[in-house]
C-alpha cells in the first residue's frame, strides 16, 4: 500500500499568490515524522519543513507552513508569495520512528509558478 | 560547512567497467544514505550507514556494493550494471538515524548515471 500519497501531479499558481500542495500519508506507527522537500532541474534535494506527529503546533519557515490534520493524517505544505524559483519538484515525505524505520518518498508534485 | 559532495557529476559506463561513486560530508553526521532516482519519479532509498556500519540494505542488488571508509565518506562501488540502473543516485546525511527533526536529510547534487 502507498505510505504517501500526492494526489496533484502538476499544479500551477500565479507569482506572489499562495499555493496549497497536498499530502496524506498511512501508517500505524504511533511515532514518525514527516518532511517536505523541493527538487529544482538541477536534481538537488533541499530540505524545507518538518513535523513530528507529537507537535502541537504546525510546523512553519519563512514562506512555508505546514497544514498538519493527523485525524485526516494529512500534511499539506502552504508557500506563501509565491516566487518564480519555486517552480520545481516537490516531495513529500515521511520517517516512521519504530517500524522498519523506513524513509518514503511519496510520487511528487510539480509545480509552475507563471510570471 | 553544510554542504554534502558528490563525485563524478556525471557519469557514463558499459556494462562491464567497475565504477565508483563518492559522497563526503564535513557536518559531524552520522548517518549517510544512498537513494537511487529514475526520471520523474521520487528517490527510493537503497543503504543506509548509521555510525560507519550498515543498517539498511533495501534488497540491492550485489552489483552495487556500498562502503563507509570513515564518518564522513561514503562509495558507492558500481560493476557489471545493467542499463536499466542508469538514473541519479543521491547521497544523503543526517544528524543520525533516529527520530525527530535530527533526520532531517542533507541532499548532494547526485551523479547521473548512465550505463551503456
């Protein structure tokens, strides 16, 4: 069964709006944590947000947030202003602390952002 | 220093060549990782090295061989590759291999790979 699920393959948004990425995830693990990364062309991955499932509070830097409903067991990332290099791929992703302690990526969501 | 190092950036090789990838890091990590990714798809994790020894091997083939000479090196020794393990394999650390914000990941740029 898929761990991390994002539903949107592609999004587009308008510069200087704010753009919603979604991600649900699936897991029994009581423990685990979840991150979000981006991936320009160039192929590096950076490292943008984290929550852990014992946060109270959703997790926030800078122009990124994130929307945590552990209920729904989502963990959307909001980019706030919108910049032209935003544009790229985004992956979410999710460590479970006591089984397996796997690292999965879920399938990405590529982002354009127009002038 | 918050930078993790990949060697070749490229890479191109026939079927029969022995290669080498190499991953360095000089934030005091301990945990490195290998993950392959074909073309739009996400990364998928293949060892990770937590404190110089291998924790995880998620069933790679033996024609990829991983070492971890020192806390802050890692190899990826490649020979005889099919052309379908052409793809960028990246190279990750992290504070350690436990919970927490401390797994939190540092990417290098990867080597694209291309086997003939």
């Amino acid at each position: 069964a898929q761990k991390i699920t994002q539903t949107q393959p592609g999004m587009f948004v308008q510069e200087k709006e704010a753009v919603t990425l979604d991600c649900t995830y699936d897991t029994s693990d009581p423990s685990y944590g979840l991150f979000w990364y981006k991936q320009p062309s160039s192929g590096e991955m950076i490292f943008l947000i984290y929550q852990g499932s014992y946060d109270q509070q959703n997790a926030t830097e800078g122009r990124y947030s994130l929307n945590f409903q552990k209920a729904r067991k989502s963990a959307n990332l909001v980019i706030s202003a919108s910049q032209l290099g935003d544009s790229a791929m985004y992956f979410c992703a999710m460590r479970e602390d006591n089984y397996g302690q796997n690292f999965v990526f879920g399938p990405g969501t590529r982002l354009s952002v127009l002038p | 220093d918050t930078e993790v190092t990949q060697t070749p950036k490229h890479l191109v090789m026939g079927m029969t060549n022995k290669k080498s990838l190499k991953c360095e890091q000089h934030m005091g990590h301990r945990a490195m990782y290998w993950y392959k990714q074909k073309a739009k798809k996400p990364p998928e994790l293949m060892f990770v090295y937590s404190y110089e020894k291998l924790s995880i091997n998620e069933s790679v083939p033996s024609r990829f061989s991983p070492e971890c000479p020192n806390s802050s090196l890692l190899n990826l020794h490649l020979h005889a590759l099919q052309p379908e393990d052409s793809a960028l394999y990246l190279c990750a650390s992290s504070q350690d291999w436990t919970s927490g914000r401390s797994n939190e990941q540092f990417f290098g740029p990867g080597t694209r790979l291309t086997v003939l």
